[in-house]
C-alpha cells in the first residue's frame, strides 16, 4: 500500500511520514494550518509555502519546509507534490506516488472558487483519499454571490436600525472570506484579536483584505454606530461581545443549512457558507480524479462510502479515530 | 403563499419574542381573511387533515431528487425533520408562482380523493415551483406539526395587536372545535355574536411550579390548597341540554369518556367546570397507568368502562346559571362549587376535590408529605383572592410537586434527538443491573444542559458498538441518576416496570458501573411505591 492508516494517522512506509497525524511522529507533511490538520509536536513539517506563515504563527518554532503548489518532492522512495484544495490559503491536497501507483489525500477542500484562495485542482490518481464533512444529498450550497448579498442586506438593514452586526466566523479562513465579500462602503467592519492576527499574517504575504478595525479594551463602541464585528463563534455569546449593544448575531458555516443547528445556537441569523465542498461538489471531485478506491474519512462516512459503492467506485470508510462526525468544526 | 413563508422565515430568523409577535402583527394587518384564518388555525394545532402519508412523501422526494430511499432515510436524521429534509434534498426549482396559502391548502385538502398518481403529480408539480424556503413551508403543510417557535399565546397577543382587541377576550374566541372549513375569520373574530358555540371551552388557567419555599407565598391564610392529581385536565361543560368534555389540549373527548354524559342528571344547565379526569376504585383515583389505557381510544371497550371507571374530580367552577365566573376571586368560585357538588351522591360522576386545611406552611409541607399515600403528585396552591386567568400567569396558581423518585442507571442505547437536538445524541435507553446482564427498563430524553449533550455525543461516537438503524448500542460506562413521578408494573415492559415522566437528573460521573442500581431495586420502588 502507498499510504497506511495507522493510530497515528495516515502513514506512508516508502517515505517514512505521516499526513496530518494527530499524535507526534517524526516528519509530518501538513494540509493545511487548521488546528485538527496541524497539530504540535512533530519533528519536521512540510507544507505550502502559502501555508507557512499561520503555521508558523500557530505552532511557533518549528522546523518547517516548505514547497510550491506542484513542486515535487522525493522523500524516501515516494514521489510527493503538494496540490491546490481550495479551501483555505496555502491548503493543499496530497499526491503520493510509489512505484508508479497515485494516491492523493485530499485534505479539506472546497471545488468552487473564491477570492482569495488558489482554485482546487483535481489530480488524476489510482487511489483517493477524501473528506466528506457535508456528504449527504441535504448540504447543497447557495452561490458565493447570492450568500454575500444576503450578509450584506443583513448587516445594511441593522445599521440603518442603529444595531450591531455580531457575525461569528472562524479566525483562519473563513473570518477572511467573509472579508473579501462585505461591502465596506456599509459601515466600519472591526475584528476580534484572534481574527485580526490572522489577517496581519495575510495582508503580510500580499493577500488583499478591507480595511479592519482591531478590538481592543479602549476602542469606543459608540465611535463606530452600525458596525459589522467580525469574531471567533465562541466570543459571540461571551462577554467580549456584551459591548456591542444592541446586536443582530449572525454565523457563516456549512452547517447553517440545517435549522436545528440554527436554533440550538439561538442566533439570529445563519447564513450558509461552507469551506468545504457539498454534496455535488465532492461527488465531482471523485469523479474527477479518475480514482477506482475511494477512502471517505472526516464526516459521515459510513453512508457516504456505501453511496460510493453503489456508484461503482470501491469504498471504504476510513477507520480508526478519523471518524470524525465531528460537527462545527474548524473551517466548517 | 409568498407572505406567510415570509412571515415563518422572518419568526425563524429571530429569538426575540417582540420580533416574532411583531412580525405576526404585520402579517395580520395585511393578509387576506381566508389566509389569516388558516394562519390562525395553523399556530394553534388545527393543521390541515393530512392527505398523503409521510411514507409517500419520502419515496418521491427521493426519486425526484435522483437519490436512492435509504439515502434519503439516512440523511433524516441528521437533519431532524421530514418536512426539512424533503425541502433540502429536492433540486432547484423551474418555475414559480403566486397561489395563496389557502389555495395551496384547497389544493392539498382536494387530493383526499383523488388517486395516487393525482396526489404524486400534484406535489412534484408543487415543489418543482417553490424556492427553499417555500418548500419547508408547504412541506410542513403536509407533514403537519407547525411547530415554529410561536406559541399560541404570542399568536394570540399578535392577533390582539392588529385587531385591536383585548388579548384575553381573543384567547376565548380562539378556544373549541372550530376549523377554517367550518367558520370565517369574520365569524371567529368579529362577529358579536362569538358565543354562538355551545361547546367552546374557557381557556384554562396554568400553574407555575413552586421554585422557593411557600413561606415565601406570606400569609397561609391568603391561599387555598388541593392535591394536584395525576390524571388528565378536563373540563365539563353543560348548555343546551348537552354535555361537552374538553382536555388541556383542546382535543373534544365528550366521547371517550362516556361515565360523564351521567353529570346532567345530577347538574344544572349552564354549569362549566374545571378539574382532573382520573380512574376511580370508589374510593380513590387508580394509578394513571389505568387512565392511560383509555387515552386515544375513541371508544370505550365495556370492559375497560368497568375496569377504570372516570371521574371528574372537580376543583373550580367557571360558569353557573350561564354566567362566567372567571372574574371571581378562587374562595367565592369555590364555595359555590362546593355548594353546587355538596348535595350530590357518590354515584354521581363528578367530585369535589377537596380543599386540605391548614394554618401554617409547616402544616401544609406535612400534607404534602403524604401526597403519595393519597395518590397525588403534589399539592396545588391558589390564592384565594385570584381569578381565573386565561392560560398561564404567574403569581396565583402555584403547583408543588413531591421531590422525584430516583435510580442510576447505566446507558446502553442512544439516538439523535429532532428538531433543535438534531444531530445531538439525546435520546438514551436505561439499564439497570441484574446478575451480569443489564436491563433495560426505561427511555428518557431531557434533563441534560446543552453542553452535557454535546460532551455525551461526542463519547456516544467514539464508543459505538453496534448500529440498528438510527439507535446505536453504546459501551455500558456511563450511569445516569434517573428521576421520575411514577412508577407501575408493565407486562409490555422486559422490566416489567413503565415509569412516569423519566428524565435525566444527573450524570453520576462519580459511579462507576458496578454502582448503578439493580432490577432488585427497581422492583422495591415498585413495591413501594407501584
């Protein structure tokens, strides 16, 4: 086998590494800078070069080599290159060559475009690795477009109310999507300091971010009448968020597609934007590899997987402790 | 349709009570009788009879959205909700339209005879011209269940905001066995004339559960106390040479319990009253588990009429001589009803609740003390000076419970909850120990925090044995302090016992397994308390 599922993660013997593991190994060749993908603690790290600087920012001092998108590396006996997933800057698929055998490890990813990230690529391989975080027929996505003018009409009706605009988003990706789609013209847009650390992180290497307003102890709400706070989702119910008074609490995630989740978070608004790829977009993805086995991991991928069977592809769930399920994760 | 799927997204979209009852008044302001009428009926439980099951349903939904049925079986309960998932799993619409809520329910209400590949055309047709949103709405249409986070109290103080009229006098109105087919919104809401309904109940007044000590209540001398009943809240209403019995929830159960039709020979016309319907040894109610043998069973088998015989154990008086007495202070509604029952047998099938003395609250917490002994649940405590409100307000009705049975019990099953729990493991089945076995005695589905659920949840998908469909068999590790009211032998049961009202009290992280309780135990509660 070219790659193994092994308790650490997965593993690849003709290069001694692993592919985000989850437990310390020695080299560990990471996706993406999410906190489940990449995680403390190994010896030697490789990732995008995109990747790089919030990995570095994450993790702190750590050995870390770094490749282009389709650079390719020789690591032992396996061919690797590192290939765009769309999901966020600097993600990366996998592909892993041995002995003219192709397997690619997806990582996350999303096949729709946005604007900030490299566009997914699909990769020709025998062999496919791949998350199904929203793999039921239920997570379908609106268009980029049409979601970016529902946030904006909400954000532009409760400033024209003298309301805030609390809107929950994770730090590293999804805060910066959100960004590169509000209308600015509205009003300010201020950033909690976890948002605003990873926005520094990608101004710094050229991305092209609004401008953002930092939340400190000092700032005075009142100075900014309408604004739209761009923060972490768990700083939406704390007291951190208790200075924005009134507010409309709004969340961006994949998950928003279900009411249930809508309701049990009691916000206001949710609005569907997902990172990840839905149900046609990952059953495209397959197609498009070309891959005769598939591997879903991350999600629900028992029922995904007999899907796939009875598509015709030769599906196993990943096991171990990649199954996941989990739910309103990092990036989701 | 477009306004009312408006007016659910706009409530859907909000927690805040003044923005749901805001948007529902501007809806009323604006839609025409016919939909306001059916809006009416649909936020309080009237939905439309249902003319294609929900089996049909999932079976077109699936093949219109090219998917196969075990798929779309799957993906239900993550979303936790038919009409939902139905909604989110169809394709992009083709076209649109501009038909009424009421014409899309004349549409529906028209397929009750129509043949299956009628109703099949008609709803692929449907949904392939609505977006979403729509879709949820008249899928709920179908499914019934408009449970949207409005309850018929805001809807009625929404319908007094546009209306103009007072809140209370409304809820009256809105009472009884009406439906959009058998009235107009004139008729239920402006029309004069609005007692022309023989039957229509009162709305019932609700107590709150008593938090504090009653000390807390002042005076002893300013209140009133009954045994609160376990049986069902009823009320007997006699006009017109008829006899009508309503339940809290509005369902019409004059026929199910035919032993009241008997209160005409012994009470006078224009006589409503308000008590607890509960089977009677003669003596004494019967455990609710005999009452619940005769819930939802339209019609009474002979044997079941003499097995658990009903009474209505009566404990207000709303309406004498015709006249509404509601506005009354409880002492003078009650003297009167103790005047109106003192005289009567004790065949006859309506009885006195009756009023337990006591001068100091340290009296009263040693009535309740024997609560138990008398087959109540608790106490009721009620100001003497209060009227009788229209639904629940705090401050005069208070209900005081006996604290709960308890036993730990180990978790062996879980399933994802619905609705707002969906995709949260919040459905468990209990074990107790017997030997080396565990046996399950009891379901329960509340009593956790939010957090709790999501910490058990993500222990339930790492510790999954087996999987049976939507339930899976977790690893045994877990003990659970289980509370519950009641407690009987059930042959239906492998326990052979059914609990009343089981939910979770605490997660006995402290237990380990070989500390939950026994069916040895289990059976000593029933014994004692059975």
């Amino acid at each position: 086998m070219v790659l193994e599922f092994k308790p650490q993660g997965i593993y690849c013997p003709a290069g001694d590494f692993f592919i985000d593991p989850w437990h310390p190994v020695d080299r560990a060749l990471i996706t993406h800078g999410h906190a489940d993908h990449a995680r403390e603690g190994h010896n030697r790290y490789l990732a995008t070069d995109i990747a790089a600087p919030v990995m570095r920012h994450r993790l702190g001092d750590i050995t870390l080599d770094t490749v282009a998108y389709g650079e390719v590396r020789e690591i032992g006996g396996a061919r690797v290159s590192l290939h765009p997933a769309g999901h966020i800057p600097g993600s990366a698929q996998v592909r892993v060559e041995v002995g003219g055998e192709v397997w690619v490890v997806s990582g996350d990813y999303k096949t729709t475009p946005d604007r900030l990230c490299t566009p997914f690529e699909p990769v020709r391989c025998h062999s496919f690795i791949t998350e199904c975080t929203f793999g039921l027929p239920v997570f379908t996505w609106p268009s980029e477009a049409d979601t970016a003018a529902e946030i904006n009409a909400w954000w532009t009706a409760n400033a024209a109310a003298g309301t805030y605009s609390l809107l929950g988003a994770y730090s590293l990706g999804k805060a910066q999507r959100l960004l590169s789609l509000l209308d600015p013209a509205v009003a300010p847009i201020l950033t909690h300091g976890a948002v605003e650390a990873t926005n520094a992180i990608l101004r710094g290497q050229g991305i092209a971010l609004p401008d953002t307003i930092h939340v400190t102890p000092e700032l005075d709400p009142r100075a900014h009448p309408g604004a739209l706070i761009l923060a972490p989702p768990g700083a939406l119910a704390g007291n951190w968020a208790r200075r924005f008074r009134p507010a409309s609490t709004g969340f961006a995630s994949g998950w928003m597609r279900l009411r249930g989740v809508r309701r049990r978070r009691a916000l206001d608004r949710g609005f569907v934007m997902s990172d990840h790829a839905d149900w046609s977009g990952l059953n495209e993805a397959i197609k498009d590899t070309g891959a005769e086995n598939i591997y879903p991991t991350h999600g629900y991928t028992d029922i995904f997987a007999r899907w796939l069977n009875e598509e015709g592809y030769n599906a196993k769930p990943v096991p171990t402790e990649f199954t996941g399920e989990t739910f309103e994760e990092d990036g989701a | 349709m477009k306004a009312f799927t408006d007016l659910y997204t706009a409530i859907d979209q909000t927690t805040k009570t003044t923005a749901k009852t805001k948007a529902l008044a501007a809806y009323f302001d604006t839609a025409p009788d016919t939909d306001k009428l059916w809006t009416i009926a649909l936020f309080s439980s009237r939905r439309p009879k249902r003319t294609i099951t929900t089996t049909k349903l999932r079976v077109w939904a699936a093949e219109r959205a090219g998917i196969p049925l075990w798929l779309f079986e799957e993906s239900y309960p993550i979303v936790g909700d038919l009409a939902e998932t139905i909604a989110l799993t169809l394709p992009p619409n083709s076209r649109t339209h501009n038909a009424s809520l009421t014409a899309w329910i004349e549409t529906l209400r028209a397929l009750d005879h129509a043949d299956e590949d009628t109703r099949k055309a008609t709803v692929l047709d449907a949904w392939d011209q609505m977006g979403a949103a729509e879709r949820l709405v008249f899928n709920k249409l179908l499914t019934g269940g408009f449970r949207v986070g409005i309850s018929r109290k805001l809807m009625t103080r929404a319908l007094a905001q546009a209306t103009g009229q007072d809140e209370a006098a409304l809820a009256h109105r809105l009472m009884g066995d009406w439906t959009p087919e058998t009235t107009t919104y004139h008729a239920l809401i402006e029309a004069q004339d609005a007692a022309a309904s023989l039957s229509r109940p009162y709305p019932f007044c609700l107590a709150y559960g008593l938090e504090q000590a009653p000390e807390a209540l002042g005076e002893p001398s300013e209140w009133r106390a009954e045994w609160k009943w376990d049986g069902i809240r009823g009320q007997l209403i006699l006009r017109g040479g008829e006899h009508f019995v309503w339940s809290r929830g509005e369902d019409l159960m004059t026929d199910r319990f035919p032993e009241l039709a008997r209160a005409r020979d012994f009470l006078p016309d224009g006589t409503v009253i308000d008590g607890e319907i509960v089977a009677w040894d003669g003596a004494a109610p019967l455990p609710f588990n005999d009452l619940q043998k005769r819930i939802g069973r339209k019609t009474v088998p002979k044997k079941l009429l003499k097995d658990a015989p009903v009474i209505l154990l009566a404990y207000d008086l709303l309406e004498e001589d015709g006249e509404d007495l509601r506005a009354r202070p409880f002492a003078d509604r009650r003297a009167r009803l103790d005047t109106l029952l003192g005289t009567l047998p004790g065949t006859a099938p309506v009885h006195s609740s009756p009023l337990i003395p006591f001068k100091t609250w340290g009296n009263l917490a040693e009535s309740r003390a024997r609560a138990r002994d008398n087959r109540a649940e608790g106490l009721m405590i009620k100001s003497a000076a209060g009227p009788y409100h229209a639904g629940r307000k705090k401050g005069d009705w208070w209900k005081w419970k006996l604290d709960p049975l308890t036993i730990d019990a180990v978790m062996i099953y879980a399933q994802q909850g619905h609705g707002r729990r969906a995709n949260l493991f919040t459905d468990f089945t209990f074990a107790v120990r017997h030997g080396n076995d565990l046996v399950p005695f009891t379901k329960a589905y509340s009593g956790l925090t939010d957090a709790e659920f999501r910490q058990i949840t993500a222990w339930v998908r790492k510790n999954t044995l087996q999987r049976f469909g939507p339930v899976r068999q977790v690893r045994p590790e877990h003990v659970f302090e289980i509370a519950f009211e009641g407690i009987h032998a059930s042959p239906r049961h492998k326990s052979g016992v059914a609990l009343r009202f089981p939910r979770m009290k605490r997660w006995r992280h402290d237990k380990p397994l070989d500390e939950a309780n026994t069916l040895d135990d289990l059976n000593a509660i029933l014994a004692q308390y059975g």
